[in-house]
C-alpha cells in the first residue's frame, strides 16, 4: 500500500499539543503535525495518530533515537517511527548558528 497517511511531531519548550497541530492533506496524501513540549506528550500524539490511520511517523531532530524507541514502544511498534538527524557537520553549524 503507497504512504497516504504521515504524521511529523515537532518539539519545542513552549508547544502545546492540545492548541499547536495541523493538517495538510490533497486527494492521495493526508499529513498530520502536532507540536509538543516532550517526549511524554509525543507518547500520546503518537498513540492518537495511530488512531487516525496515520502509517509512519517521524519525529523532529530535537528527539533523540532514545526518544523515539520511547515513542515506538508507546504505540507498541504498530508503525515505524523516525527522527530526523543531522551529520556531524551539520550539528557543528546549528550549535554556530543558532547559539
């Protein structure tokens, strides 16, 4: 079955899930958003999207492979679950840039 339904956490300190979410969805592809302050509240957006048919979810790389084995176990590994990582380069650059 092709990806037709995908869901992205994001986490930020001041993101609340229940008020930061969003949906971007056309005829064949449906995208489910939800912003949370920690991996707790990820546990629990993730157990919802599960409830919507979302077929893989990926976390933002404020989530480290920690948190997302956390999220996966959660929803019992129904889905895969990713997180975005950066190279070392990369790392280097945003600790430059944004410090």
């Amino acid at each position: 079955m092709p990806l037709q339904r995908y869901g992205f956490i994001v986490k930020a300190a001041d993101l609340e899930f229940f008020k930061h979410h969003a949906r971007i969805a056309s005829e064949n592809f449906h995208m489910s958003i939800s912003g949370v302050s920690n991996v707790d509240e990820a546990m629990l957006v993730a157990q919802e999207m599960i409830t919507k048919g979302v077929q893989l979810i990926e976390l933002c790389g404020g989530f480290s492979t920690d948190d997302a084995r956390q999220v996966s176990d959660a929803i019992n590994d129904h889905i895969p679950v990713g997180v975005v990582q950066y190279t070392e380069q990369e790392r280097a650059r945003l600790q430059r840039e944004l410090a």
